[in-house]
C-alpha cells in the first residue's frame, strides 16, 4: 500500500471516522469506516478533486474497502506525472 495516498484518504475520511481510524486495507468503508449511501459519492468526489481523476458510479460501487479505494487511485494515477498536493 502506497503510504502516502493510504494517507491522505485517512484525512480525507476523518469528517466520517474521525482522527482515529485505522489504515488497514480491509477496513470496510460503510460499515467500519461509517459511511452511508450519501457519503460514499461525496468522498468519491474528495477522492476526485484531490488526485485529478475521475471515479465513475461503476467503480463506485465496487469500493468496498479502504483497499480497494487505494488500489483504484493508485492505478488511476500511476501514469500522471504529478499528483495534487
């Protein structure tokens, strides 16, 4: 796991986990992370203003895990030259 995307998604989940939520990639998004079916498109678009990517409602629906949401960034942004900071 790429510790510094793993990273910067913690903060971008800490207004639904809060400061304290553990980066294991088994970490469910709903049921152990506390997101519900409006929060999941909103971290989606987080998720897509802080890598400049794009998250479709397909692929959406497939993150189950904090694991999967890292996997998805990091191959949506293996072939960008830079990352937003």
């Amino acid at each position: 796991m790429d510790a510094a995307v793993a990273s910067r998604i913690a903060a971008l989940l800490t207004p639904w986990a809060g400061d304290d939520i553990a980066l294991s990639r088994e970490a469910r998004l709903d049921e152990d992370l506390g997101l519900d079916a409006l929060d999941r498109p909103t971290l989606a678009e987080e998720v897509e203003d802080e890598w400049d990517i794009e998250i479709g409602d397909p692929a959406l629906e497939r993150i189950a895990t904090l694991g999967d949401l890292i996997d998805l960034v990091e191959a949506k942004t293996a072939g960008q030259s830079g990352r937003a900071v």
